[in-house]
C-alpha cells in the first residue's frame, strides 16, 4: 500500500531545517581556523566540529568555490580566503566605534611606539575590529577579527568587568571564558579583582597570558553612558618595566576619553583611569 503524500508545508520545513543545519555546519569549520593554527586539514576539521569527514570535505569545497577558503598549493590543507573580508568589511565601515577610534589609535601608536587597537565585546569573547602596528621591528599584533576568551586578557578583564557578577560567573565556570583552575574559590577572587578594573576602566595584562607581553585596555563608552569598546595597546615586556606600564595605561586612559567623546559620551560620565592602576 502507497503511503500518502507529504504535504509542501512539512516538505518546506524540511528542506529549511536542511539549509539552516548546513550553514550551522559551515559557520561551525570556519570557526575552527585560529591565529595560532591557520592551516587545517580535512580530518582536523572534522574531529573538531563532530562531523564525517565526507560531510567536512564537500562544505570545504563549497566555501572554496565562494573564496571564503583556499586550499595551500603544498600541504594541500585549508586555510581561510579573502573572500571573507567582502563579507566582513561592510560590518567593519559601519562600526561607528571603528571610524571614531582610527585617528586617535592613528595618533596613539605614533606617540607610544607600540600596536594599538580597536576591540569590541561579542558576548562571550572578545574581538579586534581595528589595529595600528607599531612602527618597530619588535612587535605585537593580531589580524582583524582575532578572539580573545582568556579571563586574563586585558581586553576581556575590562568587559567582564562591565557583565553582571552572575553572568560573569556563569562564563567562566562553564568554562566559555577560559581561566587557569576554574573553581569555584578562583572565580570569586577573580571577580573581585574586576571590581577595581570597573572602577578605573583600565585593565592590565603585565605577563599574564603571555610572558613576552603586556597589554593594557581603557574603556570607551558612548552616548548612553555604555561601554561598547576598547582601546588596547600591545607591546613586547622585554621593552615595558612597571613605571612604563603605567604610562601606556594613562595613554590608552587618554586615547579610550577621546574617541567616547566622538561617539558622545556625556560630560558627567564616568572617566576611567581615575584611581591609581598597578601593575597586578
């Protein structure tokens, strides 16, 4: 006996839970490439995100065709492609904190020597949108887009310092915000020590996440009164004693006032970089 048809309606809602679960699929390898590891092979890939290697190895060659990924002439791995910046740069020419911030880190790294970026909270992580390397030889950068979830991060310091003490919390003993020995105990004094980096809306990094650098992250707030930026500066600690550190904070303290003032913060807001910052 023939077994009736199904109606378009529930065909319809199949076939849309097929794209969204493909594009889920895609999203999920692309997130797999990182700073540290550009170059990923099909069977990496596929051992991170879960999936058949078959299923890996067709979407991979989807995205290639689209230039989103390439694949290297001599390894024959993966890595990503510039078609992602045609995706990418209209987001990053409307970000208004972008367009204010661009002179004033323009001005910072010519006065200080070193990197200075733009970074941007996504929720649970986060994000370089903009960056000035340093004119030196010797130096720290990233490229556009890097993540950051390390509790230590002087970027990720000063935005979990603005979360609710319940949200922060939940992040860092899921495990999504990583922090060394995420215990219950660890966490609570980490927390506390954010109540201080609230204050000043500066935060410090002297060696914490990496033991050749230090990076140091001033709020930048807009019309509302929000802190819906960064402004970070990275450099090498081989060349930043404590005495330094302290004046890379009050240039990034100075540099994060600025570019709120372009995005409208009000006169009465809160400034950071009023209380003393150590190096901690």
């Amino acid at each position: 006996m023939r077994s009736p048809m199904t109606p378009p309606s529930e065909n319809t809602s199949a076939g849309e839970a097929r794209a969204a679960s493909v594009v889920s699929h895609a999203l999920r390898v692309l997130r797999c490439f990182s700073v540290d590891e550009p170059l990923l092979g099909v069977t990496e890939i596929a051992a991170r995100v879960g999936l058949h290697k078959s299923t890996v190895s067709r979407l991979l060659a989807t995205l290639e065709q689209e230039n989103v990924v390439e694949r290297d002439p001599q390894t024959r791995r993966y890595r990503l492609g510039l078609g992602l910046i045609s995706v990418a740069g209209p987001l990053l020419a409307e970000l208004d904190e972008r367009r204010a911030a661009y002179p004033v880190l323009l001005e910072l790294t010519e006065r200080t020597g070193e990197t200075s970026a733009l970074m941007v909270w996504s929720g649970d992580q986060a994000v370089c949108v903009e960056q000035i390397p340093s004119p030196r030889q010797i130096k720290h950068t990233t490229p556009l887009g890097t993540r950051y979830n390390t509790a230590l991060s002087a970027s990720v310091q000063l935005f979990l310092a603005e979360q609710p003490p319940e949200r922060a919390q939940a992040l860092l003993l899921s495990g999504i915000i990583e922090l060394p020995d995420p215990t219950e105990a660890s966490v609570g004094t980490y927390l506390e020590s954010l109540r201080q980096v609230a204050e000043e809306g500066v935060a410090l990094n002297y060696g914490k996440t990496s033991m050749d650098e230090v990076g140091v992250a001033a709020a930048v707030r807009d019309h509302r009164d929000r802190t819906v930026a960064a402004v970070m500066i990275a450099a090498p600690r081989y060349r930043v004693t404590p005495e330094q550190a302290q004046l890379l904070s009050s240039a990034a303290v100075a540099a994060a006032r600025e570019v709120s003032q372009r995005l409208g913060a009000p006169a009465g807001a809160r400034r950071p970089g009023q209380a003393s910052l150590g190096v901690r």
